[in-house]
C-alpha cells in the first residue's frame, strides 16, 4: 500500500508544476505508464510525481479499483503520487485498498512570488531560461563541443567526422534564415549507441536538467498525434501533448525521437511539417520555435529497409543519415573504463568515501567486452560487478549505507548511474 494520494485545485495546478519544477521535479501522467509499464522502474521517486487523474475518466468502464490496484502495486513506495480534486471522492473509495491515506496538497508560494500575491500569475525565471542552442555558441565554445563529443562518444569515427562538417554547415545556413532544423537520422541495430548521441549532444551543451526524449515505441495507436500534441480543448484528460511537455522542460536545444519507425504515418506528416516549418504546434495551435535545434531520430531499421518504412518525402527532409554498426573490443573497452570510472567518482563524492585506486582495472579485468554487442548488456554487467562490489566491503568499514541491503545499493546506482 502506498503513503497518501495528494488532490491539488485544477485552478492551482500550474503553480503547483512551477513549484515542483523548481524543487527538481517533472510530474507524469499515469497514462504513460499504463501503455508501456516498463517505464515503471525507472520512474525516479527524487525527480518524478505521478498523476493519476487520467484514471478519473474509467469511470464509466469501473475499472478504476481493477486497473488502480494494478498498476499502482509496480510503483516504488516513496513515489509522490497527485490527482485533481475533483477526483476526490471517486478515488477515496475506489483506490482505497492503494493509499493509506488522501489529502489535500498544501502548497508553498513562497518558492516563486517570495511572499507577493501579485506575481503568482508571472513564470519563474528559473522557468523561462531559453534553450541553449548549437548556433549560439562563440567559435571558442564550438571548438570545446567538438572536443567532448570525440570524448563522450565512443566509436563511429566517420560520424563524428561528418557531424562536425553538418554542424559548421548548419551554423552557417541557419544564421541567414535558410536552415532551421538540423535532422539526424540513425539507423541499426540496438544498443549499438544511436541515443547515445542525442545524450552526448546535450551533455556537450552543458544540459543540467534531462534530454527531450520521446519513444515512439509508444506511438502505434490511431490516437498517436493526440498523445505527441495534445487532445483538443473539451476532450477528456485532454492535456498538452508529450513533445510539448518534453521540449519545455529541457534547458538545451535537442530532442530525441526514439523508435521512430514504430510510428504511423499520420506521425511522419507531422514531423514532414516540423522539418518543414521548424515549429511544433499543439492540437491548440500552441508553437514552440526549434529554430536552432537538433532533432535526433533513431530506428532499429537497416539501411535496406529504411526506403520501405520512411516516405520518399520524409526521406528527403533529414539532413544526415548513417547505419551504426556495432563497437570495435577496443572502443568497447574505452567505454567500459569511462564508465566505471564516473561510477567512482560519483560515488566517492556523494558518500564523502575514497574507493581503492585500482578498483577500475580490478573491474574491467573481469568483464569480456567481446560478448556484448549491445552497450546496454554492457551497462547491466557493470553495474552487477560494483553491486557486488559494495556489498563485499566489511560491514564495519562500510560508509555508504546504514545497513548492507542489496536493494539499498541497487537503489543507489540507480541514481548515480541510470539505465539507458
């Protein structure tokens, strides 16, 4: 059973997001875990809130205890789950066997009016920082980006050659209003390191908040534009549109498409006229300008499919396209050792400790890289091999826990190093 199911006013609602978003939260809606439960694990307690007003709109179908008790039982107990008030009754009684307790959420104006009324209505500035873009940085700054993306990303040579030859292009072209986008289409097989450059993009840009990401894994159903942009006004849980929650919450000019040939082809119109136009606009009519942005797509897809599954049109809009082949034992190996070490230093600085100077190589001598061709297999047995680690540290010299838990530590990673 979970602590307490918190009801916010409708009215209140984005001044409890301001707040939440300042404090380092994002909220979601239970409807992005109830079509891909697999989101359930990492769906982080320090970062995430989960509302579940969207279950709200079963009522009719009495489904609300069935599915409630569901899925709800995946959740992490210290998740911070939220609902509309309007709600209040219905899920009292209905999600009674999931909360041991409801109440009305409290909130704190102070944290964005600093005690004045009269700046409720105002966004934050911490809010309204605009998004770092590649075509602002100085020539200086271009030069340190091209230098951490040789380092962040590990292999694909040739792709870091011509991404560098795209950017000075786009630079160029974008300045005088001819280029407003730039589109980077990857292709292969999984875990080969295709989202990796989306990350590595924004990490190189000095991103502090998280990456634009949407999975169009997800994004297969007739109501597929609906979730990416928002339902119409008046429509049931309609709500802004994943892209458009994704894109505002991060603070540098990158979005990651993920998955994008599990789309459909209502979805490629729609990104036709995002290339096209370099807006995304809401089922409302609600623009962004991604003038200056990168828009990473990825597909499982090889090259020789990549005609049969993307429109000619389509096709003719992205920017760059490149099939990413699996690492060399070398580049496998450099990743690795990166890895771990950014694993120590996190965890040396997090729990004030100082871990054994060869602990890096002690770790890499018992990994094979040539038995994974997927980089996220690889993540997985390094993350084995330091859990293991931890929990073989004498209980009395141990620093990092109060008691030697092996979900405690699994926790720990979790946070320090998340899964791709």
């Amino acid at each position: 059973m979970k602590i307490e199911l918190l009801f916010y006013n409708r009215s209140e609602f984005s001044i409890l997001s301001e707040i939440k978003t300042i404090e380092g939260y994002t909220i979601s809606s239970i409807t992005d875990f109830i079509k891909d439960n697999s989101k359930i694990t990492d769906c982080n307690f320090q970062s995430q809130i989960v509302d579940l007003s969207a279950l709200g709109s079963l009522h009719l179908l009495k489904e609300i205890q069935y599915i409630g008790e569901e899925i709800l039982s995946l959740f992490d107990n210290n998740i911070i789950f939220i609902a509309d008030k309007k709600h209040k009754e219905l899920f009292e009684y209905e999600l009674r066997f999931c909360f041991s307790r409801f109440k009305d959420i409290e909130l704190d104006y102070s944290k964005i009016s600093d005690g004045d009324d009269s700046k409720l209505g105002n966004k934050s500035e911490e809010l309204t920082k605009k998004h770092r873009l590649i075509t602002e940085l100085s020539d200086e700054e271009l030069n340190d980006f091209h230098e951490q993306m040789k380092k962040c990303l590990y292999g694909h040579d040739k792709f870091k050659d011509d991404f560098i030859d795209l950017i000075n292009t786009f630079r160029i072209f974008n300045k005088i209003g001819e280029h407003k986008i730039l589109s980077l289409f990857l292709l292969g097989e999984s875990g080969v390191g295709k989202t990796e450059v989306a990350r590595a993009i924004y990490k190189c840009l000095g991103g502090k908040k998280k990456l634009a990401k949407v999975n169009f894994g997800n994004y297969s159903s007739e109501f597929s534009l609906s979730s990416l942009i928002g339902s119409a006004r008046g429509y049931v849980g309609s709500e802004d549109g994943e892209i458009f929650i994704r894109t505002r919450d991060t603070d540098v000019g990158v979005i990651l498409i993920d998955e994008f040939e599990k789309s459909n082809a209502t979805l490629f119109n729609y990104f036709l006229d995002v290339l096209e136009s370099g807006k995304i606009i809401s089922s409302l009519a609600e623009e962004i300008d991604l003038n200056g942005f990168i828009i990473v797509f990825t597909s499982n897809i090889l090259k020789e499919d990549f005609s049969l599954k993307i429109s000619p049109e389509l096709r003719s809009r992205f920017d760059y396209k490149c099939q990413f082949s699996v690492l060399y034992d070398c580049d496998k190996e450099k990743y690795a050792e990166f890895r771990i070490t950014d694993i120590i230093s996190k965890v040396n600085k997090e729990f004030n400790i100082t871990l054994p100077l060869g602990l890096c190589e002690e770790l890499i001598s018992k990994i094979s890289v040539s038995k994974f061709n997927n980089m996220r297999d690889l993540n997985k047995k390094i993350k084995r091999l330091f859990v293991e680690y931890l929990m073989s540290i004498p209980v009395n010299n141990k620093k990092i826990l109060e008691r030697k838990d092996k979900n405690g530590f699994m926790r720990i990673m979790n946070k320090l190093f998340p899964s791709e």
